[in-house]
C-alpha cells in the first residue's frame, strides 16, 4: 500500500476511512497508527459494537 500511504501524506489520512467505508477488509500500512486512527473513526461514526472491538488505550 506504497501508493495509499503516499496519497494520505499528500491529501490526508482520511484515505484510509474510505477504503473502510468501501469494503476493504484488511489495511496494511508502514504507517498503522493512522490508519488506527481512522479505523476507530469509522468504528465510532458507525456506532459498530462488538466483544470483539476495544477502542481503550492502555
């Protein structure tokens, strides 16, 4: 994902919340907290809950 994370450093991180929104299903990054980030983001704005899904920091 070179490419994706050159475009977020050029345009915003918000590349990585729509390649979420539009289904992709695995991110992999050489930049994951901000993809994280967004992630959580998307997690948020969806209200998507799940045992599975913990958002604290430790």
């Amino acid at each position: 994902m070179g490419n994706i994370d050159k475009s977020a450093v050029a345009k915003g991180n918000d590349i990585y919340y729509k390649l979420i929104q539009n289904g992709a299903t695995v991110l992999s990054s050489d930049r994951p907290i901000e993809a994280g980030q967004q992630l959580a983001k998307y997690i948020l704005d969806k209200k998507i809950k799940s045992k599975y899904i913990n958002l604290s920091q430790n």
